[in-house]
C-alpha cells in the first residue's frame, strides 16, 4: 500500500454538528435531494392544482376568479403569495420533469459515468433554474 493511502483520515462516526456543515454534496446529489423535494411539494400542493385547474375551466365567471385570485388573493391570502406558491409549484414541475428526463437518459443509455453525472445535473440545474426564470416574469407580468 502506498503511503499516502496510509495516511487517508478514516472517519467512523460522524458528528453532525461538526461534519456536515463542512461537507461538499457533488451536483448529482443535489439534483437526486432537489428530485424528491419537488416531487413531495406537488404532492402536498395537489389540491391547489386542482383548484387552479376546475376554477380556469368550470365557466367564464370561474376563470374570472381564478385570474382575481393572482391580483386580489384568495380569503385572506394576498396575490403575490399566490403567485409566489404558483412560482414554486412551477420550478418544482420543471425541475422534476428535467431530473425525470436526465434519470431516464441515465437508464436508457446505461450512463454512470462520474464526469457524465456532474455535467448532467450541472445541466438540469441550469434548464430548470432558467425555464423557472422564464416562465416566473410572465408570471409577475414582467413581459
């Protein structure tokens, strides 16, 4: 064994409050963590979809309360909070779709290479951040 790999630290309990706020996840960890949050935020904000979705579709007095609900706020929620929850459900959809996209290239192509992983998270990082952007200053009537 060489020397270097003698003196390689070997850790065998980790300290939370002193290890994990020094450790460096890779981009793929990231993406995989961010995979699942999303994943449980439209989960957990399945019925104001459904809202959303049966308030633009039932009739053009409904669609008008779907369109007051982003201007004038539902019960006593004001509207940029509705807007701001809609903003995360919609980073939450594309960045599930694109982790999804990335996860069924991985096994279609049987990639698992360490250098693919991080270029490919990297990737869906940077396509859902900007399509999030994007579709975020339509939301806010920025264009």
């Amino acid at each position: 064994m060489s020397e270097a790999a003698q003196k390689r630290p070997e850790f065998r309990n980790i300290n939370a409050l002193a290890d994990l706020p020094t450790y460096r996840m890779a981009p793929a960890a990231w993406v995989s963590i961010l995979h699942r949050v999303s994943g449980a935020l439209l989960f957990v904000l399945l019925p104001f979809l459904v809202w959303l979705l049966d308030k633009s579709l039932t009739s053009e007095l409904s669609y008008d309360q779907f369109t007051a609900a982003f201007t004038a706020g539902i019960w006593i929620i004001p509207g940029v909070l509705v807007k701001l929850v809609c903003l995360a459900l919609i980073w939450a959809y594309l960045h599930h779709l694109c982790a999804g996209i990335r996860h069924l290239y991985m096994d279609a192509t049987h990639t698992a290479s360490k250098e693919f992983g991080k270029s490919s998270a990297l990737a869906t990082l940077a396509v859902s951040l900007l399509l999030t952007l994007l579709l975020g200053t339509r939301l806010f009537g920025l264009w």
